[in-house]
C-alpha cells in the first residue's frame, strides 16, 4: 500500500473540516460568475453596444456624378426683407428650358437642382442630337419642365440634371458646404487670384421700370385645357390648372413671393404651350400636395402667357444670375430677341450666390487629358486663363495648355468655354460659368469662385423673388427678364 491511498484513507476517516473562510470565497466568486453571464445575456439580446455617433458633415451642395466628389464654400447674404429661414424659397435651380436653334459642339446639359428636382427640359425640334435627352432626378418625386432649343444641333446627347433637396438642392437659407472636392470625380465619358479681380458689383441698383405694358384678361377657362407633357417618361395629357400648380410647386415649394409665384406660374405655361406647338411635351416634374400660395398664384394667372410678336415666348429660367442674366445665344448658340442679358442685382442677395471650389494640380491634369486631349506640364499658374466675356460676366473664352479649342478627347474638337468647363470638365461640380480661377500654390490645386446658380438666361428665379419683395408685380417681372414680350 503507497503512501497516498494511506492518507486519504486517514482523511476520510477524520472528516473533512469546514473552512467559512473558504465558503465565503466560493460565494463570492460564483455570484461574480453568475452576474458576469447574466449580463452578457442581456447584451446579446439588445444586440451589442450603440454605434457611436459620427458629427454630421455638410449637406452636399449638388448631386454631382460621383457624390461626395467635391465640397464648396459660399458666401451667403441673408436678405434684409428675410424675416426667418421659412421666407427664403427653396427652388429648383436649374428651373429652365433651353432655347431654339442651339448649334452646342457637344451635349447640352442643363443642371436644375431645387426642392423636389429639377426644372423643365424638352427635346428641342429639328434637333440633330446624336442621342437621347436624359433627365437625371435624384432626388425627384416627378419631373419639372425644362424646354430645350429648337434646331439644337448638339453632337452629343443633352441631358438635364435635376437635383433634389438631398441631392444638389437649390440652394435655400440653408448654407453650403466649406469645401469642395472635386478630386475623387470620375472622368465622364465625353480663388482667390493673386491680385484681386473685378467682383460682380454688389451695387443696389433699382430696376427701371415703367410700369407693366401689358394688360392681360382672365382666362379662368384655360383652366380645363389638356396640355401635352412627359412624366416619369410617359407622354400624356393633364388638365393645364392641375398640371401648372403641381409643377410650380415642385420648382418653388410655394415659397415665392406672391407676384413671383405668379410670374413662374405663367412662365412655366408659357414654355409648356411653346413646345407643344412645336408636338414637344416636355418633360415636368411633379410635386404634390400644392399649397395653397401655389394654388391661389395658378388661379389669379392661368390662361395668361408670354408672347413676342404674337409667337409663344420660349420662357426658360434659372435659379440665380451673376448679377445679369446672359442671353440664350452664348449659352446654347441660338439668339432669340428676347433672352438676352439684363440686370438682375437682387440675385446677390440670394443664399449661396457666391461659392469656391477645389480640384487638385494632378487631377486637373488628368481630366483635361481625357476630356480635351491635351496634356498640361511646365508652370500650373499658366494652365488655364479665363476671359468673363459672354453677356452678364459669364465665362465665354477659355484657354487651356496655350490651346482655345479641345485637342480630342471626349470633348471632340469644339471650342473650349465656360459652359463646356463647367459641364463637361467638372461635370456641374460648379454651379455656373460666371467663375474665375487660380492656382493656389501651397495647396496644389485649382480654386475656382464661381456666381450665381444655373444657366443664367431668362427670369431667374430668386430675382424675381426679391424683386416681389420690393414690390414689383408680376407683369412687370416677366416684361424684365423676357426682353419685348407682352403678356396676355
């Protein structure tokens, strides 16, 4: 027998003494245990620990291609009549609709943002696009109008951005973005300069005015027309009140002034009766329910239109100018009597009105590779020269790499402007071809300060809001921004 089975036979027989000591330990530890797994148990069940919450960055200022592809800072002047952010209208930008016979190298893209989508678009008549129209939403509950030129001879297809409120929205009391990337935008398959530049003046001036020339009747009649439009990509045909309230609404959330909801209101079916004369039915976006500014606006003016030389008015408008409107023959190559540039000073009260945007050294460089085939090196400083020479202070001339015209590229052979620049190298990543640029040094990279808000010819839209505001009536505001034209 070994030593270990003799002691634990004596063991057993002596009995094992208890230890409180030991007993409490135990305890112990098996409660530990016990709470230790009990609340592991709960855990699982509340499915694990709350994420944490990231600062909320930026709304992004446009719903460019590539989102998140750049960032941008503008300055906002709050208008001195704003009481409160609800007074300033949320609009959709790029409210317009292109005019006739333009002769564009390349697509026409038009970019509407606003507050359920975009602006109105039609295909122009006689266009020899080598492709379809396309209409971008984002954010869209249905389409705005936009009317393209007749006889556009675009090579490519012209598309129509429309951005949302979460996507490029008009740009509301709500301030942009600090900072614009364009660096991570994909190529599309097609500042503060060292000496200060002459700035938009942001002189008061008071337009003139006469007084309204036209004295147009009531046509509470028209109410029940059929008007020809496309939604969401179907043709069809809707009673013109229904039709005309919904699509203001979707431009301005009703938000307008008075007279200018007015003045949108016979604007939109003024170019809606432009196209279908032309058996164009342009594309609108929709927005429901209509409030009852909307509504009340519609009905005082429905009927009324817009008329040069007793022709429908083709009545494009944009968000916001540069300080002057341009004429629809910088911008789309066909000159019609009556868009063409005027004053518009009440557009730098607008928010947003002026914003700057980034685009690196090297990405600059690749992108106008690939879009005019030209390759850039030696000093960055001399890359690019940008001439504000089109009506209002738009960009006209531009000159790239020592070249005016594109090399190749997606962009063909076209000349290179301000609206190409915008368009087609940034892809709308600034919001209108009234911009200069510089080259910033330390930062390596391109800054781009731009004015205003969309296309820039016809009414625009916060002009005619602020115009409102000073008391100008909705005849008077028509006959301003659509040059000659009388309204009945």
């Amino acid at each position: 027998m070994n030593r270990r089975s003799s002691t634990a036979r004596r063991r057993r027989a002596r009995g094992a003494k208890w230890d409180p000591r030991q007993a409490r330990l135990l305890m112990a530890g098996g409660g530990a245990l016990l709470f230790v797994l009990i609340s592991a148990f709960v855990w699982m069940l509340s499915g694990g620990p709350e994420p944490k919450e990231l600062p909320a960055g930026p709304a992004p200022v446009s719903a460019a291609p590539s989102a998140g592809w750049m960032s941008a800072s503008s300055e906002e002047s709050v208008p001195e009549t704003a009481k409160s952010p609800e007074e300033e209208p949320s609009l959709s930008e790029e409210p317009s609709s292109q005019p006739e016979n333009s002769s564009s190298g390349t697509a026409s893209s038009q970019e509407t943002p606003g507050a359920s989508g975009e602006a109105p678009s039609s295909q122009p008549e006689n266009a020899s696009s080598g492709t379809a129209s396309s209409q971008e939403t984002p954010s869209a509950s249905s389409e705005a109008p936009s009317s393209q030129p007749e006889n556009a001879s675009s090579g490519t297809a012209s598309s129509q951005k429309t951005p949302g409120v979460s996507g490029e929205a008009l740009l509301s009391a709500q301030e942009a973005p600090a900072t614009i990337d364009l660096n991570e935008l994909e190529l599309p398959a097609e500042e503060e300069p060292d000496e200060p530049t002459e700035e938009p003046d942001d002189g008061e001036d008071v337009i003139s005015s006469a007084g309204a020339q036209s004295t147009p009747k009531s046509h509470p009649e028209a109410g029940n027309e059929k008007l020809l439009v496309t939604v969401g990509g179907t043709r069809q045909r809707m009673n013109a009140y229904d039709l005309i309230c919904r699509a203001v609404q979707n431009e301005t959330n009703g938000l307008l002034a008075p007279e200018a909801l007015k003045a949108h209101a016979v604007a939109t079916y003024t170019m809606i009766l432009y196209n279908n004369e032309r058996g164009i039915a342009p594309a609108v976006i929709l927005k429901t329910p209509v409030s009852p500014a909307t509504e009340k606006a519609v009905a005082e003016v429905i009927g009324q239109a817009v008329y040069y030389n007793g022709q429908y008015a083709n009545t494009v408008y944009h968000s916001t100018s540069s300080g002057k409107t341009t004429s629809s023959q910088s911008v789309w190559g066909g000159a019609l009597p009556y868009l063409v540039s005027v004053e518009s000073p009440y557009d730098k009260k607008a928010p947003g009105y002026k914003s700057v945007a980034a685009v690196s050294r090297k990405n600059f460089a690749k992108r106008v590779q690939t879009v005019y085939g030209i390759e850039l090196d030696g000093d960055p400083s001399e890359w690019i020269t940008v001439e504000r020479d089109a009506p209002g202070g738009y960009v006209g001339t531009v000159e790239i790499g020592g070249y005016t015209r594109s090399q190749g590229g997606s962009f063909g052979t076209g000349t290179i402007t301000g609206r190409s620049v915008r368009e087609q190298l940034l892809s709308f990543g600034i919001r209108s071809h009234c911009f200069e640029v510089q080259y910033d040094e330390e930062g390596d990279r391109f800054l781009f300060t731009t004015y205003g808000y969309g296309h820039g010819v016809g009414m625009s839209q916060y002009g005619a809001h602020y115009m409102a505001l000073d008391g100008y009536d909705y005849l008077e505001i028509l006959e301003h921004y659509y040059t000659g034209v009388i309204v009945e």
